[in-house]
C-alpha cells in the first residue's frame, strides 16, 4: 500500500508489435492509499511514428504486466510442468544437446528464431547457432514475412532495405500504389502519411482481393484473385509500354535486362491478363496510365504481394514497374516493402536466416565466412554450412533428422504452414526447450520453458520499416526470474563449453560486436553506437563511419549493385501452387486484424486487445454464404486438404465470391495455419500463406 504522496513513474520505451517501432511513455501511478499501481500510455514524438500510437501501442504494456508470464524455468515431468532452478535447467541443456549431437552429430540440434528479436539477440542466435552449438539448422519466423521482399531488394538494387525513401517522402508521392498491403491495421500509424499525400493531391491505388481500411482510402480498389498479383503487376507494365510511359534514359542510364523483359511483355496478352487477375482491362489502363503520367509516385508491397509461392518474381515484377517509369531515388517516387514485424528489418540482417552471416554476408562466401570467423575468433572451418528455410527445418524435425530444438521468439506450431504436420514433427523432438513469456501453444510442447524478459525490460535496438536503427532502452525490472534472451544463449553456451565466445556483460557489447561483424556488409552499422542512438532520432544504415550523416533515400546517384545498375527480369504469369477444383472449389487467403500481432501469444494477453476480437472469424460474400446455407455469426467448417478449422462467419461484401479470408492470430483449432498449403517459393523458399482451395460448410446443418 502506498502510504505517502501519489508517486509516478514514467518509463520511455517503444511499441515491441510493428516495423514502424512508435515511441512510448508508460506512466505507473500509485495514488495514496492504492494497494496497486494504474497504468496509462502516452506517445512520444518521434521522427516515424510522429508522436502517434495506434491501439495496439496503447495497450502493449498489458501482456508485460501479465499475471500469466512465465517467472521461473518450467521442466515437463510425468505429464506436468514443475518449476526447477535456471542452474538445473542450464545443466540439464548442456546435458541434452552434448549427448544427441555425439550420438547423431552436430546438426541434430537446431535453433528456432524471430524477427521481434532485438538486432542484438537477433545477432547472438545466429553465433549461438554457428559457435556454441556449431549446427548449420538456424532459421527463423521472418522467413514467413520478408523472405520474398528481401531476395527481390537485393537482386534489383542489391540491396534489401524495407523503405527505398524515408516516411516523409509519402505526401510527396502523387500516386500510390499499394498492393497487398494493409496499412490501416497492420502499421496504423503511417496512415496519416497517406491521408496527407491524399490531401495534396496523390491517386492512391490498392491491390487487395479484400475491402479493407487501408482500400477504403484508395481512388481504385483493384479486386485481383489471390495469388495472381505478378500477373497484375505484368499488366501494369505492358500498358506502360504500349503507352509510351516509361523512362527511356534511366533505363539506359541506370537498368539492365530492359530488352528482354520488353520482349516478354509485348508478347504477353492483356486480354488474358485481366481474366487471370480478375481486375477488367479498363482499370489496369487506368492504373497504369495514373502511375505512369505522375511526377512523382511510391510502389508499396506487403504480405498479399509477397507470401506466394511466386512471391519473390511477384516483387520483382512490381519492382520492374518501378524501374522502367524510373520513379525512385527523387523525393517521393521509390518503392517500399512493408515490414511486419517490429524488428522485420534487423531480424533479417544479421544471421539468423538459414543462409546468411551478420551484415547480410553470405555463408557460403568464402570472404563472408573469413571475415565473421575472424570477428568471432574461429577458424572459417569451423563455421558450418548453409542450413534450410523455416518450414524445411520443420520436414527436418519431421523426418528426426532434427531431434532437438531451441526455439526462441516465436510460436512455429501455430505460424508455419501445414501446422498439423508442424505439431505431430515437433511431438517428435527428443528435447524441445522454448524460450518464451508465456504458455504458448509451442511452449505446451517442450520439455524446458525458459522465462524471458519483455519489451519493457530488456534493452536493444531494433531496425525499423525505414531503416532507421532505433534504441529501446529498460524501463523496468525483469519479472521473476525471467533473463534476456541474449543472457540465455549466453549461459547455454556456457554449459556447451564455448562460454568464451559469449562474454557480453549487456546488450550494448553485443552491439559493439554486431557493428564491427557488419562493417563493409550491406547492412552496415559499423558507425551507429548507442551513444549516437541516444543523441539522434535513429540512424539509417548503411552508416560507414561514426561520422556519416546516413540517409533514408536511397539510389538517388546509383544502385547497390557493383557497376551501379539496377536489374530487371520478365517475369511470368505464374498461377497459384494449389488451384480450386469441385472438392475443394474457394480460394482461402490469409491475414492480420487491427488488435492482434504475429500469433496473437501477446496481443491475445492483452485484455483491451482480446476484448475487441474475442476469436478468429471467416470473411465470406453474401452469396457465398447463400451457396453454403451460412448465416452471419454461426460457426462453419473451413477445410482444405490438410486440415479442417472452425472459426465464426463474418458475412460481407468486402470480399470477392471466390475467396474467404481468416485471420492468422489464433491457435488450436481456429489455426488457419492448419490448413494452408506448405508449398515453398523456389527462390526465398516463403509459403504460399495467401492462397489455398478450401470449402466450407457449417459446424451444425440443418
Ligand atoms: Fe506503432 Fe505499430 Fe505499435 Fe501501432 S503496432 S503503436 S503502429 S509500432
């Protein structure tokens, strides 16, 4: 009980559930007499959120004060979880990894990561992977969100950067395309960026086989099919083509592959573009011929465009688009990919992918593997191989060819595609430690739960939708006994006899080390320091040099490529991996609602934010519903050939007859996951989350 004057506490900290990372000011309050403080969150200016928060921002601070975190390690025993001591569980790690990696070798033990990570845990997973337990299985939940962006970057411009411009640059733009990209409830606090750009005049287009906040904003709402947004996309440009409306010296200049891909498209038919894409070949025109004739203009893609199995060339056809109006590198014309995730960008930079070394060096580059050995103080011998994507590691499980796992920062069971299989590969593990702050539905199935800290209490930096490398400070004490997730690997390796490697005493010396790893990589950040990170507002990188003045606009002069051009490719009309047939006869596409982030295991646990969606739902057309003999609120089937969910129906016009959508927040048996297709794109090995042949029917007939 608070027996003197009212005390405040105020603690600056970051929304932990989006790329654009707003800043934030939780106030604890104990009035006089209160047996328990109140809480209340007030934004904090800063140069990308604007000094904005959006429901999510204002609520985050719930999960962390939650009663259900996990405050000790939890060892699975009889059936039951039993708390033990972090040296027992420590011990019995050391144990369980050293005796199956000598009995079924090194790579039996893999590590499981996520893009909330920190830059530093990020940084540290990668090494604890590669030097304490010397395994090639590393990879992470990013590789379902920015795998297909990323490749596309870096193969175009040679250079994976969310944002080619800075936020700013958006008013500028005087037309916008945003093609599968859900502003308005997955990053709600750059929609005034839009509204403004609106206000000064911007045609906006969206792409989306779903009415949403973020289309109710556009001038033209482009319906396509799910799954054929390349097609769309190759539309696009061969009206720019047929229409003169492409920059013929910046092609020249600064592109290579022009003559190819003119000749793919000239051959291309958009009679046939339009049936495949259902959009009408009026609208197309107008798209493109809008897009062509402006000034100015931004392209933005997101997880509608990218989590296909095409999804990769399906960014690079919006990126030829881009390239051969020669709208980008000026203020307001270039291109964006929306990073979901709150560290999407870091995550995915410093080597927690299956093929990557920290600075995005690559691991099977002999230079790339000399230089980190060297910044870790191995012989580049010792660095293993190239492992394999996400969804792969878990065919690995699957096949016991994986018998352990640490998973850290994410809930694979109810992310990854054709999570029956997930699960009944995961009930297989030998030893399954997770890494969690609380029960999830991954976490239900280890064998060790290791209590970590939240956003509040650790420290780190992370790498927002921009570029910008922000700094989260602590702001509170770690509940219980949790540990930074950074300590964690730090003790385990310990235990693995590689302790030497890990001497860090806090985030910022990881840092230290992550810079110099980067340094000469494409995500360099050898001259951000966290001294600088207090002094400014973020720092873009690439950052050469403590004295570099880093800018949010790239490739105003030249590309990243050597020789400076940038590259275009044709790119065909691809169709989905799986099409519908009498069986199975509705498209089913997949994504997110305002309240909820990732798997929902924190957004569900807070209660303002499970208040607003209690449950998951299916998004069907009226005379969809009609065909089914479905009313609006009643609990359907949805099943495809993996799997059957049941979710509440949500009856609508926002959504195409063809398709019904379900929402990727739930697990159990509301995970859509259970039933999206696992087919890989070849290139950045991304599911295809965004569309499966599905039917449906409901839970009671009659
Ligand atoms: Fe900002 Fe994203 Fe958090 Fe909303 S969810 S407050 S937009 S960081």
């Amino acid at each position: 009980t608070n027996t003197g004057a009212p005390v405040l506490k105020v603690m600056d900290t970051q929304c932990p559930f989006c790329s654009v990372q707003c800043k934030a000011q939780v106030i604890e309050e104990w009035a006089p007499g209160a047996t328990k403080p109140t809480y209340r969150v007030e934004p904090k200016m800063n140069a990308a959120s604007e000094g904005r928060l959006c429901i999510k921002g204002m609520n985050a601070y719930q999960h962390a004060l939650h009663r259900e975190r996990l405050t000790e390690p939890l060892l699975r025993q009889g059936g039951q979880f039993v708390p033990i001591s972090w040296d027992a569980a420590l011990t019995l790690i050391g144990e369980r990894f050293t005796a199956l990696q000598d009995q079924y070798g090194r790579d039996t033990v893999g590590v499981y990561g996520g893009g909330s990570l920190t830059n530093e845990s990020a940084y540290l997973l990668g090494k604890f992977a590669r030097v304490a337990l010397r395994s090639k299985y590393i990879d992470y939940n990013g590789r379902f969100c920015m795998s297909a962006a990323a490749s596309a970057g870096n193969k175009a411009f040679g250079i994976d950067r969310g944002l080619t411009n800075p936020l700013s640059d958006i008013p500028l733009a005087k037309c916008i395309i945003l093609a599968g990209t859900n502003i308005a409830e997955c990053q709600p606090t750059l929609m005034p960026y839009f509204t403004r750009a609106k206000e000064n005049g911007a045609f906006i287009i969206a792409i989306d086989p779903r009415e949403t906040g973020t289309t109710r904003m556009s001038d033209l709402h482009l319906k396509v099919k799910p799954g054929m947004d390349a097609a769309l996309a190759n539309g696009l440009q061969k009206v720019l083509l047929e229409e003169g409306l492409i920059d013929a010296s910046f092609l020249g200049a600064r592109t290579k592959g022009f003559a190819e891909l003119k000749a793919h498209l000239e051959a291309l038919d958009l009679e046939e573009i339009a049936q495949l894409t259902g959009v009408s070949e009026a609208n197309i025109r107008k798209a493109a011929v809008t897009y062509g004739k402006s000034s100015t203009a931004m392209v933005f893609t997101a997880r509608g465009v990218e989590q296909q199995t095409d999804g990769y060339m399906a960014v690079r056809a919006f990126l030829n688009l881009v390239l051969m109006s020669g709208k980008i590198g000026k203020p307001g014309s270039g291109y964006g990919a929306v990073t979901g995730q709150g560290n999407g960008q870091g995550g995915r930079e410093h080597g927690q992918k299956a093929d990557q070394l920290p600075g995005y060096r690559l691991i099977e580059n002999p230079g790339d593997r000399a230089y980190i050995a060297d910044v870790w103080d191995i012989e580049p011998e010792e660095l293993p191989g190239k492992g394999v994507s996400a969804y792969e590691m878990m065919e690995k499980v699957h096949a016991q060819e994986i018998r352990s796992l640490l998973v850290m920062g994410s809930n694979p069971i109810v992310s990854n595609p054709n999570a029956n299989f997930v699960e009944e590969g995961l009930r297989k593990l030998d030893f399954l430690v997770v890494a969690d702050m609380f029960f999830s539905e991954t976490a239900q199935l280890a064998d060790l739960i290791l209590p970590v800290t939240s956003y509040m209490e650790n420290a780190g930096t992370l790498t927002n939708l921009e570029g910008r490398v922000l700094l989260r400070e602590a702001s509170r004490p770690p509940v219980g006994q949790s540990r930074d997730d950074w300590r964690v690997l730090s003790d385990i390796a310990d235990q693995l006899g590689r302790g030497q490697y890990f001497e860090y005493g806090s985030a910022e010396d990881i840092f230290e080390e992550l810079r110099v790893a980067s340094r000469g990589g494409i995500a360099d950040y050898y001259g951000i320091t966290y001294d600088r990170l207090r002094r400014e507002e973020g720092v873009y990188w690439p950052c050469p040099s403590t004295g570099t003045v880093s800018t949010g606009r790239l490739f105003e002069q030249q590309f990243a490529h050597e020789g400076g051009r940038a590259e275009l490719i044709p790119v065909d009309n691809h169709m989905p991996a799986e099409l519908t047939d009498d069986a199975y006869p509705l498209y089913l596409t997949t994504g997110r609602v305002l309240s909820q982030y990732l798997t929902g295991v924190q957004t569900r646990r807070s209660r303002s934010l499970a208040a607003r969606d209690v449950e998951s739902f299916v998004e069907l057309h009226p005379k969809t519903a009609r065909a089914y003999r479905i009313t609006d609120g009643e609990l359907v089937r949805v099943t495809s050939r993996r799997g059957t969910i049941v979710v509440r129906s949500r009856v609508t016009t926002d959504i195409r007859q063809d398709t019904v959508f379900v929402p990727m927040h739930w697990g159990d048996s509301q995970c859509v996951n259970k039933i999206t297709n696992q087919a890989l794109d070849p290139t950045c090995r991304m599911p295809g989350f965004k569309v499966c042949a599905v039917t449906i029917e409901p839970l009671v007939s009659g």
